[in-house]
C-alpha cells in the first residue's frame, strides 16, 4: 500500500455545503498512476463515514493535478454546520492519508526518491 500524502499534496476548502479538494502529484509517474487508482470511488469511499454525496473529479494534466468536489460534505455549510471544520479545510489534509494497492514500479521510485 502507498500513502497519497507520498505521492502528492493537497489544499481544500469549502464552496456552500460541498467542499474542494485539490491534489497535485509529486511527479508525471505519481500523475499517471494517480490518474487510475485515485478515482471518484475511492475518494467516496475513503470520506463515506462523513455521510458526503456526489465526488466527483476533473483532471487538470499540465498542472499534474485533479480537483475533487464532493457535494453535501459540510452539513449544511460553514454558517450552518455543527461540525468542527465547517469550511472543509482539513479535508485535503485527511484526503492525504489515504492507502492506495503500490505497483512495485511506484514503490520502488518513492522509496529511492525518499532516500536521495
């Protein structure tokens, strides 16, 4: 397994009741890879325990990077949400720590990267 936060970085915020997550890979090979694995699925599925709606993820190629918005994450928004982080800014952060199956191509890269 690989962490996101090995691969990339995020920033998020919110817009309403729906929050913005964007992750911008370390590399082309971390882009590519993360292009198949880190999909609207996973990301749903990673935040579910939130009770979020709709994920859905646009591409932004020459900047290696997705955009990640996911609707009805904010219970309600930030001026009406009980939630600690009404505005969804911990949300990249939490994003990061999510485990992905490695290819040993990608492991391998990440463990040289991290040890130069």
């Amino acid at each position: 397994m690989v962490r996101l936060g090995d691969l990339a970085h995020a920033r998020s915020g919110d817009k309403g009741n729906s929050a913005n997550i964007g992750v911008v890979a370390n590399d082309d090979v971390s882009f590519q890879w993360l292009r198949s694995h880190l999909t609207e699925a996973a990301v749903a599925a990673y935040l579910d325990p939130l009770e979020i709606g709709r994920v859905r993820r646009y591409e932004l190629p020459h900047l290696r990077a997705f955009n990640f918005v996911i609707e009805k994450a904010l219970a309600g928004g930030a001026s009406r949400s009980l939630r600690l982080d009404t505005q969804g800014k911990s949300l990249g952060m939490a994003l990061l720590e999510l485990r992905l199956p490695a290819l040993e191509s990608l492991a391998s890269s990440n463990t040289a990267e991290t040890t130069r």
